[in-house]
C-alpha cells in the first residue's frame, strides 16, 4: 500500500414505505400510561394487556429490523470486510513494529559493542608501550551509549561510535605523554630519593605542576627527618666520647687531697680526727661522680682481718660548695671504720652527672 492509495465507498439508499413513526408514537403513549400505581382489578387487567402488547412490539422490531437489513445484504458484506481488514492491518502493524524496534535495538547493540572493542584494542597497544596506563585510564562503556542515542538509523549511529572511539585514542596519546613526563620528572629526583616514592600510580596520574611540588615536599622533609637523625648520633657519639674521654684522663685530672685530709690514726687513739678539706682543691673541678678507692697502705701487723680495699662512690649533682662538704663527710664516715688506717684521697675524680 503506498500513500496515494485511497479508500473509497460511496452508498445511496433510501426508505421506500415505512409507518414507524406512527407506530413509535402510539407505543409512546401507551408507556406513558403505563407508569401509574394498580390499584383496582380494571387497573391489573390493563397492566396484564399492555405487557402482552409490549412484548408483541418488541417482537415486531427486531423482524422489521432483520427485513431492512436483508434488503442491503451488499452493504453488510462491505462493512464485514472492512472490519476484517482492519483487525488484518492492525495485527499486522503491531508486529511489524515490533521487529522493528528489536532489531533497531540489535543493530544499535552490535554497533556499540564494536565501538566499544576498538577502544578496548587500542587501550591493549598503549598499554604495551606504557604499562602505567592500565591502571591510569579506565573505560567509560556508557559512553557509546550516549553516543549514539537519539540516532534513528545505522549510518548515523556507526559514525558516532567511530567519533567517540577517536577521542578515547586521542585521551590515550595524551596520557602516555603526561605519564612519559612524569616518569622522567620522578627520575630527576634521583635514586638516592628513591624510596620516597613507592606511590607511583598517585604521581603518575597527577598534574606537571602537582608533581613537582609533591617531590619537592617528600625531599626536603626527607632531609629534615635525616639532619634531625643525624644531629641525634652526632649528639650521642659526642657524649659517648667524652665520657670515654673521662674515663680515659681520669688521672689528669686527680686533685691530691692527701696533704688535706689527714686521716692517719694516731696508735693512742681509739679513733683518729680527720682534718678538714682544703675548698682550693676544687677549685678546676666541675660537678661529677665521685670515685673513692680506700686502701690500707701502712698495715704494720699484716692482721688478715684488716680491709684491704673499701671503694665508695658518690654522685655530686651540685656545685664545688656541696662537693667539699661531702668530701669531708666522706672523711668522717671512713674513720668510724676501725679496720681502716688511712684513706687515700689521691685518685678522687670528680665528673658532671
């Protein structure tokens, strides 16, 4: 069927002899007279008549009816083939229009998935030569979606696939350069820095700019957290130098106080008075542990029960006034020791705690 075919029926007809109106009148009235309330037997009887009256007109109806419409048995025919038509068309049409948006559906699905393995293909060849973009770049499917929505034929909606494919090689090319940047950008760090930057997939993907900022960040807190380090063992190996220093000079630096301190018991005594401590021998003396070896050195009997060597130390956290007084405290304290008959002061050291 084409559009320049049209339908055409044209009818002419008339009523050759018909009394209905006359016959619609007089039954008319007769419903009128109808509807009223029976009272009476006059008024059951006339009610029973009419009813068999009615049911004789309605009777009359139909077979007038069924008479007029065999007359134009040619008419009913045409109006059955055309209902039949219409109900043929109608079926038809529905299906048609089915397949249609079915395929329309399938062909815009092959199209699309096309679009979608070439792009996928190309992300395969960038990613051979820079391994950094599959993890970099992911596929947006739904782009060929959009792409090629509100596209009513096949034409159209290829080439819009071929477009957006296009572009995602484009987006390829210029993520490979940026990611070629900022690998040599990462590598003018150096390897000495290298360990500061395990995160490369986050470096990678960022901008020229970004990049170079965060470097420049990581190093120089890098090297703070080393100098701080470093001052911290520089600290430590000083201080574990100079109380080896100590240690190691601890003669030099041995103030004899035997000439002040005398200590020596006297054979009537029962205990001997020592003598006070001279403040002048501590004069070069900075505050340190004392170091007190007690030794008897003049032992006249050889007694086996006498103390051959008593060491005592003491931690001076004060300034030379308090040492004095400790060491003569120290004096007095040894002398109460019977056993003891001399204390020699000569190898006293005293170093800052």
């Amino acid at each position: 069927m084409t559009e320049n075919t049209q339908l055409m029926i044209r009818l002419s007809g008339s009523i050759v002899e018909s009394n209905f109106q006359a016959f619609k009148d007089q039954f008319i009235i007769e419903i009128k007279a109808a509807n009223k309330e029976l009272k009476t037997d006059e008024d059951f009887a006339e009610a029973a008549e009419r009813v068999k009256a009615f049911k004789g007109a309605e009777k009359m109806l139909q077979e007038a009816k069924k008479a007029a419409l065999d007359d134009t048995v040619d008419i009913r025919q045409l109006f059955a083939a055309i209902d039949e038509l219409d109900l043929e068309l109608k079926t038809t049409r529905l299906a048609l229009d089915k397949q249609i948006i079915a395929e329309k559906e399938k062909r815009k699905k092959e199209v699309v998935d096309k679009g979608i393995e070439s792009a996928r293909a190309a992300i395969k060849d960038f990613v051979k030569e820079t391994p950094a973009i599959g993890f970099l770049y992911n596929l947006d499917a739904s782009r060929f979606d959009a792409a090629v929505k509100g596209k009513r034929s096949v034409e159209s909606m290829e080439s819009a696939v071929e477009e957006t494919a296009l572009l995602i090689v484009y987006e390829l090319e210029e993520l490979r350069e940026a990611v070629r940047q900022n690998t040599e950008i990462i590598a003018e760090a150096g390897e000495d820095y290298s360990a500061l930057f395990q995160d490369r997939k986050n470096l990678l993907a960022m901008g020229e700019n970004e990049l170079r900022s965060t470097i420049e960040a990581r190093i120089a807190n890098y090297k703070l957290e080393e100098k701080r380090k470093a001052d911290i063992a520089a600290e430590k190996k000083k201080n574990e130098e100079l109380k080896a220093a100590q240690i190691a000079n601890a003669p030099d630096r041995v103030e004899s106080l035997g000439n002040n301190v005398n200590l020596r018991r006297d054979p009537d005594d029962e205990i001997a008075t020592p003598g006070p401590v001279d403040p002048s021998a501590f004069n070069d003396l900075a505050p340190e542990p004392v170091t007190m070896p007690v030794v008897d050195q003049n032992s006249q009997d050889g007694d086996a029960d006498e103390i051959e060597s008593f060491q005592m130390v003491v931690i001076i956290q004060t300034h030379k006034e308090r040492a004095i007084q400790i060491a003569n405290e120290i004096g007095e304290l040894v002398h109460t020791i019977p056993e003891v008959k001399t204390v020699n002061l000569e190898r006293c050291v005293f170093a800052e705690v």
